[in-house]
C-alpha cells in the first residue's frame, strides 16, 4: 500500500524503514491520507475483490461466510462511518450491537431492569432469517440517499456496498453499522407506530402500545409487554414490516409468560448468552460448558505450576465481564477465578513488553 501510493519500489521502502525505524512509517502514511482524499474528490474508488472463507461460529455452530478485505478497503470503511456519524443517530436506544457502550452487558442489564416489574408478564423473541446476506443491497443505498445529502458520502458507501458478493459482508467494519441503522426502521416501527385504542366509557379514548420495551440484538428480537395478545399481534405486524424491508422472520418465534403460580422468579429470557430471570441471571448451559472447561484448563496448569498459554489467558480474561454480571459464584469458589484472572493478565502483560522490545530491537539491529 505504502508504494502504491508513494511510487516508490517495495524494497526501497522496507530498507528505509528497518534503517530509521518505525517513526518514519508516519511520512508514508501521511502520503497515504493525501492519496485517499485525491481518490475521494476524484471519484477514482477502486478496491480488491473480497475473498471469502467459511467458519463455525462457536456459540451457535452455525456456518458464517466471512469475508476478509483488503487493507485499503478496510481504512475507507472506518471513513465512511466516521462521516455517517449524524446518520448513525437513527439507530434505537436499545439496539445492542456495534455501538460504544451499547454492547451485551448494556442489554442484559436493561431486560433486568424491565423484567422486575411484575406488570410485565409476557415476552415474545423472534430473528431474522440470514439477516446479512438477505439485506437487499438497492434498499440499503435508497435509504442511505433518503437521509444522507451528501454526494460524495454516498457515492463512497454505495461503492463499498457493490463490493460485497450478496447483501451486506460478515465481517466488514461497515457492515455491522449499515445493518444496524437498516433494522432501525422495524425498531421505530415497533416503538411509535404499534399501537391499539382502548375506549372508555366515558367517551374518551386511549392509545395502548402492544409493545412495553422492545430490544434487538442485531437480528435478534426481544418484546415485553402486559398482554399476549398484543404481543401475538405485534409479531404478525413485525412480519408483515419486514417483509417490505425485503426481510424474513423465521417460523420458531415464540410468546411466553415471565412468570408462573409456584415459583416467584418465573420463566427466564434466553438471549445475549445469559439466562435472565426475574431475581437473578445464569449463564446459558452451552456457554458455560465453555466458560467452565476455560477456567479448569486455567487451573490445571496453575497447579502444576506450568505456564499458561496466551491465548488461553485470553479467553479467561474474556470472560471476566460475563462472570461479574451473572450469578456465578459457585463457579468463581470451585475454579477460583479470581486468582487464574489476575495470573492470566500478567501473562498477557508479560508478552505484549515481550513482543515490543523484540520488534524495536528488530529496527535497531536491522
């Protein structure tokens, strides 16, 4: 990238910057920020094809496509959510995903919270079928052109989208965003526009919403309300909208009661790879199975005092927010998570230091 900007051969710069070091990488990026704003004020958008690659992803064994861009491609999608920024404002309150500080624990800690009303008696979960590559590419450009009046803006997104094989790409920075403000529209819909009128009897009338709280975790539909009947109805609504979207709500949606005659805690919301009850949160069987072989792996090695690999100390300290927020004490005392935390963090410590010193001694003896 450096010499398709520069001009300059490959080798000459390699040379240059195992000679000078790291600091003169800045002059050539420089010359690549320079590069990309000729080619934004041009028009001249020209990209490698994406090559894609299979994988299973291990919370739901489903099989992703994923698709793996070009560097160049990857800088101009951080662009174009950078400049969207205003736009971005149209995506929900409580849609959890791509968004700083509106991740898991922000929606488990909401459906806590809306869950310990005791108005709050029925729940209806529903997702969208394939929800990446279903989006149909001309709706996601007419909605971006519908808010967004800048030309160059769009013409930048609408390239970037053409890039992609079908629909939107796993895997893309702008994917995840572009998905999420498309969605938008079926959150605002549930949100301002399902609603039923009560009439009094005093003549007066009332609007009554069929949803009390609504949350997506990205195509993941989440509904509480008072009445399954309103819920019953917004799911048929919610089908019916998404169908204009060019979307398709799978069969297996469900409506349930959150509580029951024998035990106060009631029936538990399965989402977000938690089990949230009224009173107290689990952690979802086949998560946990993974969470507790992590931690007794962790623990093995501690006591036979050998070391722990990094990419194991990793996954233990991943874990750490999901631990702190769910109802897992008995499993911190067996394995003692705390102590494998604070070991596995100086393991992780340990080797970043390790691997600076070895690149800038790389640069000083090079």
């Amino acid at each position: 990238m450096f010499s398709d900007y520069s001009g300059l051969p490959k080798m000459f710069i390699r040379d240059v910057i195992t000679k000078f070091g790291i600091k003169i990488v800045k002059l050539f990026a420089e010359t690549i920020v320079d590069g990309i704003r000729e080619e934004l004020i041009q028009d001249n958008l020209k990209f490698k094809a994406i090559w894609y690659k299979e994988k299973i992803d291990t919370s739901s064994q489903k099989v992703r496509r994923i698709g793996i861009q070009n560097i160049k491609q990857q800088i101009y999608d951080y662009i174009a959510v950078e400049a969207m920024r205003d736009f971005l404002r149209r995506i929900g309150e409580y849609q959890c995903a791509a968004i700083k500080n509106k991740g898991q624990m922000y929606g488990i800690k909401a459906i806590r919270k809306w869950m310990r009303n005791k108005n709050i008696r029925y729940a209806g979960q529903c997702d969208i079928k394939k929800c990446y590559p279903s989006i149909k590419q001309e709706k996601v450009i007419n909605f971006v052109k519908k808010y967004i009046k800048n030309d160059k803006l769009v013409h930048l997104i609408e390239t970037l989208i053409k890039t992609f094989e079908k629909g939107l790409s796993i895997g893309s920075y702008l994917s995840q965003y572009l998905c999420n403000v498309f969605l938008s529209q079926l959150y605002h819909e549930i949100a301002e526009n399902m609603y039923r009128i009560r009439k009094k009897r005093n003549g007066t009338s009332e609007r009554i919403n069929l949803v009390k709280h609504q949350l997506f975790y990205m195509d993941d539909i989440l509904l509480l309300g008072t009445n399954a009947k309103d819920i019953h109805k917004a799911i048929k609504l919610i089908i019916k909208k998404a169908d204009k979207l060019g979307l398709e709500i799978k069969d297996n949606w469900i409506v349930f009661t959150t509580v029951t005659k024998n035990k106060d805690d009631g029936h538990f919301i399965d989402m977000m790879g938690v089990r949230i009850y009224r009173h107290h949160i689990t952690i979802r069987q086949r998560v946990f199975l993974r969470v507790r072989r992590t931690y007794k792996r962790a623990k093995m090695l501690i006591r036979r005092k050998k070391k722990i690999p990094l990419w194991l100390a990793r996954r233990c300290v991943s874990y750490k927010g999901l631990l702190d927020n769910t109802n897992s004490q008995k499993l911190k005392r067996k394995y003692k998570t705390a102590q494998t935390i604070k070991i596995c963090k100086e393991v992780i410590s340990h080797e970043s230091k390790i691997r600076y010193r070895a690149k800038c001694s790389y640069y000083q003896t090079t």
